[in-house]
C-alpha cells in the first residue's frame, strides 16, 4: 500500500508515542466491533507507552458519531489534556464540540468512514486510510486494523493481531484481509476451514454484536473483557455469553423469516426488510445477510418506537456505496440523518418518511 501522506502519519506516531505519565487521555469509540476491538488496541499501546491506561472511556450510543454534551462533560470534568476518537466519523456533524474540546485538550482522531471535512489542525489530528494512503478502500480498512498498523510501529503489541481481526469480520471487511485473518488464525491454531462468522473468532465477533444489541451500557463490559483478555479464549468463555441467549433467538427468528417477510427486488438487486424486535438487532442481521447475499444491497428499517425507524445497509461487492445511497435516499427528509462506508452504513428518520425513503432508494438503485 503505497503512503501519499507521510508528513501526517509521522504526526500520528508523534502524538502517540509522545504520550507522558503525567498526560489525562480519555478515549471514545463507537459501540460495533470494530469500535471496541480498536479501542482496545489503542489502550493497549497506551498502557505500554507510558506505563498505564488510559483515565477515561466513552462510548455514546450507537447512531450518536458527533460528540455529545454529556462526553463533553465528562471529558472537561476529569481535566483530559489528550483526546482520542475512534470509528467514529466525528467530521459528518455540523455542530461539533470539537473546537471546544481543543481549548484544553489535544485531539486524535482515527477513522475509516467517508471524509466530510479535514479537521486537521495545530490541536487536531485526523487519520483515515484515504488521506494517508493511494488507492485504497476505506470501508475495508476497519478501524480497528488501521490502529493496529499505526501502533505497531511504536510499540509491540503483536498479542492484539486476534483482536484487530474481531474489526475486520464485525465490519465485513474479511475479503480484503483474508490473508492477515489466515495468518492469525494459524498463528493461535483457530480452524479457518469455514465460512468466517462460523470460526472462534466470528462467535466473539457475534458476542460482542449481541452484548451490543442487548445493551450499549454493557460496550465497558465489552471493552474490560478483551483488553484483560490474554488469549481469545478468555473471551468465548466470559460474561458476554449470558447476553448471547436473549439476543440469539430474536436474531435467529428474524433471519429464518428474511424470504417470508423481507421485500425481494430482484431488479434493482435489493433485500428491503422492515422488523419490529425486541432488541436493536438491525446491524447484526445485516451483516448476516450480506454475507449470504454479496450481491444484493441489504437494508434493514427497525422500528425503535417513538416514532423513529433507524436503517442499516450492506453490500459487500462494492457495486453500490450504501453509504451515499442512504444519504441521498434521507434528503430533505426532516430530522433524518445517515451514512457510513461504502460497504456498511446506518441512518435515522421518521417513521412517516419510510415509505418516502423507500422509494427514493428504489428510485435511485433502478438508475
């Protein structure tokens, strides 16, 4: 992968490794795999840096990318000097806390998402794969596999390659890194011979998808698990399998039921499927049929109640951006937002507007 921006890659490794005992450094990441598995990661070059972990982690809820008041809070409250952001595609939001923040902490933010706007300044620094490298998908370079490849080249943390490779299978990035997943696989002699999902490291992936569906007040217990993890089994045997059984079964029902209730529309390559569960289960499902169906762009509409409906799309060929297509699908639609990858994106609207939204997806995938 050939580098077209040293200079800001250098700054990254600066930052990083320029951390200091004395430094407060708090770290926000999002709530899916990939957000977790880099956080980890991250606190795990941190400790080694310096000599201990970081004094605070945040996780906001799932849809919540910018940053909110309440982390603003807490950040300000425990006097942080040093700010890390992960997975979370903080320069989508017009109405950032981030020029705030930066009065009295410095920002570092790494991330694989679409780029709305560079935030690179004197107090901030904004990583994502296609600023830093030529030719390269950003939707299939996971967050936590970018972090993974930044900090190894300041400290030693080869024991989280199995936790890097939880991002990639959580964000449907394994075709791309199918040789990085084999070598960690062989390495920690995890059988591979299988469909991925199905492997040991695809059931933590599925642990951590189903603790987040259950709750995202349990991403800390999350979190705490794999970074005091010493090997990945550690993880298959935790508290996380207590979540698995509530969330199991209602993923299970609603995917045995896609070719009975889900919308087929072969012409425009489309699986549009509106569920009402228990649990917020939508990105688990369609991860689940994207693997199943490669080919087909998957959206999944939740009703969450209170009149909102939230949407997770997939398509893993990269024949259509569902990221853009959510964006454009959501114009000018009142209090909708949405975006993501081009592989793998979420977005939020009204209830009233789904019929709209649908349309303007069926609409623009006919062109």
């Amino acid at each position: 992968m050939k580098i077209k921006n040293k200079v800001l890659i250098k700054k990254c490794e600066q930052w990083i490794s320029g951390v200091k005992k004395e430094d407060r450094i708090a770290l926000i990441h999002h709530t899916d795999p990939d957000g977790v598995s880099s956080a980890v990661i991250m606190n795990k070059a941190i400790e080694k840096i310096r000599g201990r972990p970081i004094d605070l982690r945040v996780n906001q809820k799932s849809d919540e990318l910018s940053v909110t008041k309440s982390t603003y809070n807490k950040i300000k409250d425990k006097k942080i000097t040093k700010l890390i952001i992960l997975d979370m595609s903080v320069d989508q939001s017009e109405d950032s806390l981030l020029e705030k923040i930066q009065k009295f902490a410095e920002i570092l933010i790494i991330d694989h998402h679409k780029l709305y706007k560079n935030l690179n300044s004197k107090r901030c620094i904004l990583i994502k794969p296609q600023i830093i490298f030529l030719g390269v998908n950003p939707a299939t370079y996971c967050c936590s596999k970018l972090s993974y490849d930044l900090c190894k080249h300041i400290v030693d943390i080869s024991n989280c390659d199995w936790i890097a490779a939880l991002g990639i299978i959580g964000d449907c990035a394994y075709d791309e890194w199918k040789n990085f997943i084999t070598k960690v696989c062989r390495k920690y002699r995890i059988a591979s011979n299988k469909p991925v999902l199905k492997t040991k490291l695809g059931k933590i992936t599925e642990l951590l998808f189903f603790t987040e569906a259950y709750s995202t007040k349990k991403i800390g217990l999350c979190f705490d698990i794999l970074n005091q993890a010493k090997c990945y089994k550690d993880v298959l045997e935790s508290k996380l399998k207590r979540y698995q059984k509530y969330v199991k079964a209602e993923i299970a029902y609603w995917q045995s039921n896609v070719r009975r209730l889900a919308k087929f529309y072969p012409e425009q390559d489309l699986i549009f499927d509106f569920i009402k569960p228990k649990y917020p289960i939508k990105s688990a499902i369609s991860t689940i049929m994207s693997y199943k169906y490669p080919h087909k762009t998957v959206i999944i509409a939740q009703d969450m109640n209170k009149g909102m409906v939230h949407l997770s799309a997939r398509r893993r060929d990269n024949k259509i951006a569902v990221n853009n297509l959510i964006e454009r699908a959501i114009q000018n639609l009142k209090g909708a937002n949405g975006g993501g990858h081009n592989t793998a994106a979420g977005g939020i609207l009204k209830t009233k507007d789904l019929f709209i939204f649908k349309k303007n997806v069926l609409r623009l995938l006919s062109k």
